[in-house]
C-alpha cells in the first residue's frame, strides 16, 4: 500500500503541475527564443513521467525502512518540500511567464534534491541513487531555463 501511496503522490504533483504547462506549449512557449539543445516538446512527458515513478519508488523505500523515525521525517520532509518546489516550477514559469523567477526556483529545487537524496542515503542507498536521474534532469533544465532567460531578457 506504501508504494502505491507514494506514486500516487508523485504523480499526482506532477500531472497537477501539467495543468499550468499543457496550456502554454503551443502559444506562449513555442514563442519563446530557445538554444539549440532543447530536447523537442514530446520528450518531456516520457521522461518526467519515469523521473515521478523513480521518484516515487525512493520515496517508498525510505517510508517503508526499518531506519530511525527521526531521519526518515527529516528525509520525507525534504522529499515534499523539493516536490512543491517541482510543483511550483511550473506555476511560474509556465502559468506566470517569470523565467527569472523559475530560475530562481529550480536553482532551490536543486539544492533541496541534493539534500533529499544526502538524506535518503543514509536511510537506503538504492533510494538516493534512484533520484540521481532527477537532480541530472533538473541539472539540465536548470541550463535551459538560464538560457531561455537570457534569449528573451
């Protein structure tokens, strides 16, 4: 039951989030001056939608471990506060157009990622290594949304 909880939960962010972008994709989005490494529209979904189910699973095994319950508060406090972070992206940047402010944001959601899985390590190594693909994401995106900001500044 704990792990379908915790997918739900992670997918659920992350289809809420989709209700700030989908609408965005055609018009204001596909105005916006990109670099030339950004990937094409339809790879987004697929890959969010794996890093969520990832996401998910990390987050079950760190609920579901015999690990002290004060560090798994701690890890699954940091794990909700860096996915209202995943959740706010998209409001700004999308729904609000501030591509500053968003950059801004997923800089905090990065650093709240890396503490996330610091966390989750010492609670279940596979669980931490599970979100290396995330914060490798949002590495990426985090160059992309820098770049957006400077070609349309």
């Amino acid at each position: 039951m704990k792990l379908i909880v915790s997918l739900l939960i992670t997918l659920s962010i992350g289809f809420s989030g989709s209700f700030f972008t989908r609408p965005e994709i055609e018009g204001w989005y596909a105005g916006l001056s990109k670099p030339w490494f950004n990937p094409p529209n339809w790879l987004f979904g697929p890959v969010w939608t794996t890093l969520y189910v990832m996401m998910g699973i990390a987050l079950w095994l760190v609920w579901k471990s015999q690990a002290a319950i004060q560090a798994k508060r701690t890890a699954i406090l940091l794990f909700a506060l860096q996915l209202l972070l995943n959740f706010s992206w998209s409001l700004i940047f999308f729904n609000l157009h501030q591509i500053g402010g968003a950059l801004v944001e997923i800089v905090l959601l990065w650093i709240f990622i890396l503490l996330t899985i610091l966390w989750f390590a010492k609670i279940d190594k596979k669980a931490a290594w599970l979100l290396v693909p995330y914060i490798s994401w949002v590495s990426f995106a985090t160059i992309l949304n820098f770049y957006i900001w400077k070609l349309n500044g």
